[in-house]
C-alpha cells in the first residue's frame, strides 16, 4: 500500500508508532541518564497530553513544556492593559478577540469575560479581518483587536492592518504584543534555569520562519534540536531524532515536518512582517524583558498600535499569589505541583493563564488528567 | 461555585452546567424523580408509565446546514423522550418572539416544525406566543414539552449498565456544532457539514422491540465525552472508549483540527448512545446500519470491572488517558 503522508490515518498508525517507539527505547537505554525534551509550541503539548505519549515513553525521557503558549507568555502586566481597554468600551469602543484570551484573569482576575457580563462590548472572531468587517460596519465606533501570538499568528495581523490601510479604515487598531520563539530559546539556555537536553521545535512557526534562525542552536550552545509536526507519529518521531544525536553526541538540527518546513520559511509572511513590525524587547510572563523578542508596530503603521491610540502605559503587576504559571511556562515545575491547580484554578475559574488558553500546559493536564 | 453571575459556560452542558443543575435546581426541588436527572422524567401510574420532559432552544443562527431552531426544538424534544424507550405521544411549542422578527422566518420556523412532528409521528397540541420588546431576545426562543408513552416491561436506565456492556454509536459525530459554528461565524468552511438534527424515535424503536438494552443516551450539548461521564458516575463503573473506533468525517475532522475544537465535546442533535450487553450489541449495531439515521453507526467502547466511575479514551498509538467532563463551551484557539 502506498503511504499517504498527507492522510491523518498515516500519522496515527499504531505499527509505525510501536516500531519508532521500540528505537526509542533501545536509544534511552544506551543514554540511560535522565533526557529532558523541552516542546517549546503549545500545539505540541496539547498534541502529546492528547495521544497519551508521555504515558507510552521511557521512564529517563521526559517532555517538559516550554514557553509555547502565545497567551500564556503575555506578560500579567499586558494581560491588565488588555482588559482595561474594557473600560472605555461600551458605546465607544468594541474589543475583538480569539477565543483563548477571553478568560484570561487580570491581576485582579477579572477577565474580558468578565468584562463583557458587566456590559463591554466583547466580540470573539476567527479572523482578524472578522475585527476590520466589525469596524467598517461600526464607523462611529473604535474597534480593538487583541492581537497576541507567536512568528504564525502575527504575519495574519501584518496583513490585516494592511489591508485596513488600503481600504481607508481608520477606526481600527491592534495591541501589538506578538513573540518570537528563537529569542526565547536563547534566554532559556542563557538563563540555565531549566535543564533542558533537547529542543522540539514548534511546526508551524518554523514554517514561516524557516530554518536558519535555529542555527545558534548547535553553533552556540551545542544543544540538539528537530523541528516537528503535530501528529503522535510526528512527535514521536521527533523524540526519536533528538535521542539519536544525544546518543550519538552530534547535536544538529534536523527535520521531521518537511512537508511543511522549507529552509527559506514562508518568504510572504516574512516580507509582510518586515513591512509592519519592528523587533522591541518583549515582556515575558514571570520572566521580564527578553531582548528583541517581540513584534510590534512600526513606521506609518504605528498610528494602528492600541495601546498608544489610547494611551494605555506599560504597567508592572505581580503574578497572582501562588501562582506557578510562570515556573510552568519555564519548565522548572509541572502543572500539578502548583497548589492552586484542579483545587481554585480550573479552566472556568483560572488564576493564571496556562489554566486557560487551549494551549497551556496546565489546561493539558487537566483536561487530559495527566500525572506524569 | 466561584462566580456570583450566571456565564455563558453555566449553559453549555458540561461541568458548570451540572454545577448550576446541583447548587440551585436540585438543591431546592429535589424529589426522587427528578434526581435521576436522565433526557426524560419517568412518572410511573402503576397500569401506565409516562416519560415527560422540556427544553429550551437559543440557537443563533436560526436557519444553518441541516436544520433550523424548529427542526431541532421537535427532533430534540422527540429525542429526550425516545432515549428513555418512550413512544413520543404529543409535544406543547411555546415560542418568545423579538419584536420586529420577519414574519416569514417564522413561518418558516412552523412548516419545518411541522414536517418534522410529521416523520416523527408525533402531534403538536398546545402552545403559547409571547413577543417581547425588541432587543430583549436573540429573534426567536422555543421550549418544547413532551410527553411520551413507555411500554411497562421497558425499563431504560443508566443505573443498570453492568461490566462487558458495550457503547454503540448510532453515528458520526460532531456535525451539528461544526455546521452551527461554521454557519454562526461565515467560517467559510467547505465540505458540505450538515447539522445531523433528526428524529430518532424510529431508530430506537426498531431494536428496542428485539432487544434489550441496559441505557440510551441522547448525545447533545457537551458531547459523547459529557453523557460517558455521566453515565459512569451514574453506574460507578469506569468506560473505555477507542479513539479509531469513533465515527467522524474527514470534513468534520478537519474543521475540528483547524478551530481547535474536539469533536468529542461538540455538540450532535441527531446521535444517541447506547449501553447494552455484547450478545445483543451485535444484533442492535446490524439493525442501525439498515436505518437512514445509523448508517455509520459503530461499537465504540466498553464498560470495564473498574469501580471508579472514570472515562478513558485508547488513542491511536495505543496509550490511554482519561476523557474528562467537559469544561464548558470550546473556544477556538489562536494558532
């Protein structure tokens, strides 16, 4: 039978899986010391909780989940500049907004959920042209969007604020706190707060960022690295890459998604995000600043910058008491060594966001009652 | 519960929504039928058995793929009442108009009520109009009532599902949230997903004449994963489900990927489970796929010795993990 790479059946075939899963185990037995493989894309840690794949890998490989989640790394103080935009809305002003962020507790844990029960205008959309429709029809109104994400969701937002130039919207604007992966990675290894042994690399931001940006990776630290896809084989085989050049002792980088990586990345996306944003030091939940690991409006296209439009200052706000979100976010704890967690913090009433968003490594555990 | 104002999630049919149902419904009218809290109430008259039951449809937007608020305020209400082994007899309409809602829409509403009541083979014999002020509903609300007559050797029950039962799956899952959501936002998804509203009292009452069957499960709000955890809690028994058993389209599985959204959660207005011994389960699975509404029907699952009233769910690869009680609405993710 020939195999059909683009059918999801292939990517869940159990022979497959038990075939890479037997060299797993023969290469964590030649290691034999204790491998941490730090998944850095929310995507992945929803993906492995989903199939059960910590469950199923030796017991000295373990996944630990990094800062992947694009709402779960905004920073409590821009999570609080976010839901005050709800108190100049109503009459004047609609927040627009992906589902994830709707829940997302303040420091004072109201949420733009909460927000909108007591009267804001919030609207959640698929699309961030959805926001543009939203403002065209509402000309009296201004309309926000909460733009929040990772090198996959800010090029969507680049050409959204295009487009709005183009066609003469000018009652529509975007909180402009996008993330960059490489950065982030950077700051881990630098910091050494984690032991990390392995990277798996987020798909899809690769897909638009290409390879290139991983190269300091093995130059500089040394540290192995293969990006994957989202399927369990993909995953899978991505543990398996990354076993084999620790056993090996050759760190690279490999590729296990090149069905959807190319070495150039996505040369439009790129090309727009290069029109619209400048690089800032982004703020980083429980972290603080990391150099130039941010997107955010630049040039003429920073008249669309919300935060500025309505002049709401960076604010500096303490994680909520208790609170592990931000050990989680670094890999230092997992989700079920924070106190609150599945106790005052559920996905209904969550104290921080990786409770929340669909992507957060404490939502996983919960959802899919992890324990490992 | 932490929240001192109702949420939207209070009324999306997973663990909130039990949380409401417990602190405040049963909290003050608790009696020993209504406890059993299943699709229909059973009200016992010694030479005749009844079962009754209400719901209230708010769906937005009114006409979508498939269906439309009428269609799914019958099918629905026939539905709760068939899953219980009840013959639907005769259902009430009570509708909530908004101010300034087209009349032909609501005449459209009618004639799609009608024509499912007709297949259904159920009458509509009482109801009742309001029309409130503009802006103080979403166009149109209905409740419908039913009531249906169960024969007296039927006794349908989640409290007698026993170790070696099996789950059979009358269908494909998740149509009717995708299509609702896709139709709701202009998603622009293609792949012709049609909500699977339906009446199913035909379906059911083909095996349940031969067979017996331990519980039936209309699968609505909160999905399969909602109903297998209330059915292990009521049972105390765990389940296991298997990922590959379950039937779902590849439109459906694809829209599910790309929004971020398990079709295990979502929401079917044309699907029922069923708990039933192996021996009969077979025979019951024969007599689905020869109906229009379980062509794809499947057996999907089984209820396990283990005394811990869990659910599980065997992926593809072979690993296990718990299925837990929805949260509440699915919301679609960032990236």
């Amino acid at each position: 039978m020939k195999n059909n790479y683009f059918s999801e059946k292939y990517w869940k075939d159990p022979t497959i899986a038990n075939k890479i899963l037997r060299e797993i185990f023969l290469l964590s037995k030649k290691i034999k010391k204790s491998i941490n493989i730090m998944e850095v894309c929310g995507t992945h840690t929803m993906a492995i909780a989903a199939s059960g794949i910590r469950d199923i890998l030796p017991n000295n490989v373990n996944l630990i989940s990094g800062p992947g989640c694009p709402v779960c790394v905004t920073s409590a103080g821009d999570i609080d500049r976010i839901i005050s935009l709800s108190d100049i809305s109503g009459d004047k002003l609609i927040i627009t907004t992906f589902g994830d962020m709707l829940k997302v507790p303040g420091s004072g844990r109201k949420s733009l959920s909460e927000a909108k029960v007591n009267g804001a205008d919030v609207r959640v959309v698929y699309s961030p042209m959805d926001a543009v429709k939203i403002a065209r029809d509402n000309p009296s109104k201004e309309v926000v969007f909460v733009g929040v994400g990772f090198e996959t969701t800010a090029p969507l937002i680049a050409l959204t604020v295009m487009e709005s130039v183009n066609i003469n919207i000018n009652n529509f604007s975007v909180t402009p706190l996008f993330k960059l992966v490489p950065p982030a990675l950077r700051f881990l290894l630098d910091s050494k707060i984690a032991k990390i042994d392995a990277f798996l690399l987020p798909g899809h931001v690769s897909a638009v960022i290409g390879y290139e940006p991983y190269d300091f990776l093995v130059k500089e630290y040394n540290m192995p690295g293969t990006i994957a896809g989202f399927e369990p084989l993909d995953i899978l085989r991505g543990v398996e890459l990354l076993l084999r050049q620790i056993e090996s002792g050759r760190p690279g980088l490999d590729v296990e998604y090149s069905r959807a990586v190319k070495k150039e990345g996505n040369k439009v996306a790129l090309s727009v995000m290069k029109k619209v944003y400048g690089t800032y030091d982004a703020q980083w939940r429980a972290i603080g600043p990391i150099k130039n690991s941010g997107y955010t409006l630049s040039g003429t296209y920073e008249k669309y910058d919300a935060f500025k439009k309505f002049a709401i200052k960076e604010r500096k706000v303490e994680e909520p008491a208790g609170c592990l979100c931000g050990k989680v976010l670094l890999g230092l704890v997992k989700p079920n060594a924070c106190h609150h967690f599945a106790k005052g913090c559920t996905p209904q009433t969550p104290i921080g966001p990786c409770m929340v968003s669909s992507e957060g490594a404490c939502a996983a555990w919960y959802k899919y009652g992890l324990k490992r | 519960m932490l929240y001192d104002k109702i949420l939207l999630a209070c009324g999306s049919g997973g663990r909130l929504t039990s949380e409401i149902i417990k602190e405040v419904f049963l909290k003050n009218f608790s009696n020993k039928i209504l406890k059993e809290l299943e699709d229909s109430a059973v009200l016992d008259f010694g030479s005749t058995k009844l079962a009754f039951t209400t719901d209230s449809y708010v769906v937005n937007p009114l006409f979508f793929p498939g269906g439309d608020i009428g269609k799914i305020a019958v099918c629905g209400t026939v539905n709760d009442l068939s899953v219980k082994g009840a013959r639907p007899y005769a259902i009430s309409c009570a509708f909530i108009i908004e101010e300034g809602f087209p009349l032909t829409d609501l005449k459209k509403i009618v004639v799609s009520m009608k024509k499912a009541a007709n297949e259904a083979g159920v009458l509509i014999v009482t109801g009742d109009t309001k029309v409130v002020e503009r802006g103080k509903a979403d166009g149109v609300f209905i409740n419908t009532s039913g009531v249906g007559i169960i024969e007296k050797k039927v006794e349908i029950s989640q409290s007698k599902i026993r170790p070696g039962d099996v789950v059979i799956l009358s269908g494909e899952l998740a149509a009717h949230g995708v299509s609702v959501l896709n139709a709701r936002n202009n998603l622009g998804i293609n792949g012709d997903i049609k909500s699977d509203c339906a009446p199913l009292n035909g379906l059911i009452s083909q095996f349940l004449k031969k067979y017996e069957v331990k519980s039936i499960r209309d699968i609505t709000r909160g999905g399969l994963g909602m109903i297998l955890n209330e059915a292990a809690s009521a049972c105390k028994f765990s389940i296991e489900i298997e990922e590959d058993l379950l039937p779902i389209s590849d439109p459906v599985k694809n829209a599910c990927l790309m929004l971020g959204i398990d079709p295990i959660y979502a929401a079917n207005e044309g699907k029922i489970a069923v708990f039933a011994s192996e021996k009969n389960a077979q025979e019951i699975l024969k007599l689905m796929k020869n109906h229009r509404y379980g062509k794809r029907a499947a057996i999907v699952g089984r209820v396990l010795s283990e005394k811990k009233s869990k659910v599980y769910l065997k992926t593809s690869i072979g690993a296990r993990r718990i299925l837990t009680m929805p949260e509440g609405e699915q919301l679609p993710r960032i990236c």
